[in-house]
C-alpha cells in the first residue's frame, strides 16, 4: 500500500515548460500546493517575486498561451491593474504567475517569462 501511496505521489505534479528571457526552455516539475510563481522560483528561475504572491508588484509576470489563458479564471481587479503597467503587457496571455494555482488542467503548458521593467 505504501508504494501505492508513493507512486500517487511521484505522479501527482505537473510538467511546467518554461521559455526564459534568453529564449532557453526550462521543464520544471510543478507540485500541487505550489503557485505558478512558487514553481518557477523554486527551480531557480529569475522571477524575482519580491512581494510574495500577494500580487502586488508584477514581478512574477508571465505571459500565456491564448488557449490556456482562456481557460484560467478571471483576473482580479488588482492584479489586472498591475499587468496594464507591466512591460510587454498582454491582454490575452499576461498573468500574475502568483495568482495561477495548479491545476490538473494546466499539466505540460508552457509560460513564458516576461521582461523585466
């Protein structure tokens, strides 16, 4: 049973590609109880998230696939309000990659990381 168990786990995160601002692709693994953002810090990727995830600085700006953006839930008001100031804002594809949680549906996409202001 206890490899049962192991096995949900090893197979419960997700696969995360991710194109950098030199243009190299990065595949990450993804784990549940981690954002977007959290995943692409945690692999060392330069996403400077200075505010923590509380979407409040930009600094974790990603742009998406269309069809995968229109999937996601809406943006908040406050994270919109950012991303419209942000670098190369997007108003089909820039997400706060902080505001993105896991889920099963966003298994093997492909976010790309966006300037830096």
């Amino acid at each position: 049973m206890s490899n049962t168990s192991m096995s949900n786990t090893a197979m419960s995160s997700n696969t995360l590609t991710v194109v950098d601002r030199e243009g190299a692709t990065h595949d990450l693994e993804w784990e549940p109880d981690q954002s977007m953002m959290e995943a692409l810090r945690d692999n060392d990727l330069p996403v400077l998230a200075s505010c923590g995830g509380t979407a409040s600085c930009a600094t974790c700006h990603v742009f998406l696939e269309q069809d995968v953006f229109s999937t996601l839930e809406e943006r908040s008001e406050d994270e919109l309000e950012l991303l419209v100031e942000a670098e190369g804002y997007r108003e089909c594809g820039s997400r706060l990659s902080c505001q993105v949680g896991f889920s099963r549906d966003l298994n093997g996409v492909t976010v790309t990381l966006a300037p830096e202001d």
